[in-house]
C-alpha cells in the first residue's frame, strides 16, 4: 500500500497537464480535383484538345444518320424506278427522283434529264453519265468518313506537344525555385504533361475506331449504290436495244 500511495498520487497531479496537452491532428489528405480542374491545370493545348472532342462527338452522330442504306438505296425508290423504267415513263421516273433524297434517285435524274434533252445520245454516253455520278456519290462519302481518321492523327500530336510543354515546365522549375516550391511546380508540371497525353489519346483512339467502322459501312453502300446503277442501266439498255431493233424497220416503210 505504502507503493501504490505514491503513485495515485502522481498519477492524479499529471492528469491536469495531460488534459491540457493539445489532441492529434488528423495528416491533411490530397483533396480529389474534379474533371474542370484538371482542365484549368492542363494549360491552353486543353482548348483545341476539348474542340476536337466536341467535333468528333458531332460527327459519329452526323454520320450514324447519314451513312445509313435508307440513305444511298431505298428498296421503295428501288421498285418505283423499276416499273417507270419498263413501262418507259421517264418523266414520271424523273419526277419521282427529284422526290426523293437517295443517291440512286440523284444518279437516275442525272440520267434520265441528259437522256430527256439528248434523245438521240447513244447509250455509252448515258453509261458515262450514271458512272461519272456514282463515282461523285462514292468520293463524297470517303470525304466524310476521311474527317474522323486525320481527328485521330492530329489529338495525339497535340496531346504530344501539351506533354513536351510540361515537361518543359517541370525542367525549368527545377532551376528556378528553390525548397518545397521547387517540387510543386515540378509535379505541376509533370501533370499538366500527363493530362494532355491521356487527353490526346482518349480523343485520337475513338476517332479512328469509329473511322473504321464508317469506312467499312461506306464501302458496303457504295457497292449497293454500284449494284443499282446497274440495273437501271441494264433496263435502260434493253430499251435502246428495242429503239434500235425498230428503226431499220422505220426506215424501210418511208422507202
């Protein structure tokens, strides 16, 4: 007893220091930035990055819309073109065509107005004017499609030169400031390289992902847009043949 005596009471003169003594604080946690920070952070080759992200976006959807079959071939305008062309009514095709919006029904109105004005053409110059016009409807839709592969060349390299710029930061940091300074401007700097890099690439890899897929689909409706500009050639062609059959007959009852 005469040991723990002592020690109750020491232990009771440290309680009040030991009250007075201030609590732990918590370590300060990296507070999480948000996706506009990070932007604000990236410095100015951001804004043509984020530009070039809100064009490619407007083209997918620009192109799900317009590079469709409904666009190129219709099996309506299909079978309309057919039964005018047999029955040989080609002001009524023509009227039907310029109706419609497909690219079989701007190809067939080429035809039949050079066919309309120039009834004597023979029918290697109608051929020409259906190909010259299918190849015009085949070149614009490469032309669209062609947008998305140079956005998917063109992001990473400016992602590239937003990462050399930090880079070039960071380098200069490190000579220019000095204590804990120096180490922020260096991850700073290193950040802003990063973000413009991971930036560049979540532009440029969807680009061309769908570039590929809308090439693929063009290529497909071209071969439907070939496929039906044959046939209306081939109709065309059994009725010159017939036109042809029956001049010499003509011909014979003027003599």
């Amino acid at each position: 007893m005469k040991i723990f005596l002592p020690l109750l009471a020491f232990l009771a003169a440290a309680t009040p220091v030991l009250a007075q003594a201030p609590a732990a604080q918590p370590p300060d946690l990296p507070q999480p930035t948000s996706i506009l920070e990070a932007m604000i952070a990236a410095g100015p080759v951001i804004i043509p990055l984020f530009v070039l992200s809100i064009f490619s976006v407007m083209l997918v959807v620009v192109y799900f819309l317009t590079i469709r079959k409904g666009t190129i071939v219709s099996s309506g305008y299909m079978a309309t073109a057919d039964a005018l062309l047999r029955k040989r009514d080609y002001l009524g095709l023509l009227a039907v065509s310029n109706r419609h919006g497909e690219a079989i029904a701007r190809v067939v109105q080429k035809v039949l107005e050079f066919t309309t004005k120039n009834p004597g053409a023979e029918f290697q110059q109608i051929r020409e004017i259906a190909e010259t016009e299918g190849t015009r409807v085949a070149s614009n839709l490469n032309n669209k499609v062609i947008y998305l592969a140079d956005i998917g060349m063109l992001a990473p390299l400016i992602g590239l030169l937003g990462t050399v710029i930090g880079i070039i930061r960071s380098f200069g940091a490190l000579g220019a400031e000095q204590g804990t300074a120096k180490y922020a401007a260096l991850s700073a700097g290193i950040s802003e390289a990063l973000i413009n890099t991971s930036a560049g690439l979540a532009i440029g890899i969807p680009a061309l992902i769908f570039y590929a897929f809308f090439r693929g689909r063009a290529q497909r409706l071209i071969s439907d847009l070939e496929s039906a500009v044959t046939h209306v050639l081939a109709l065309l062609s059994l009725q010159y043949n017939k036109r042809v059959e029956r001049m010499p007959a003509l011909l014979e009852d003027e003599f």
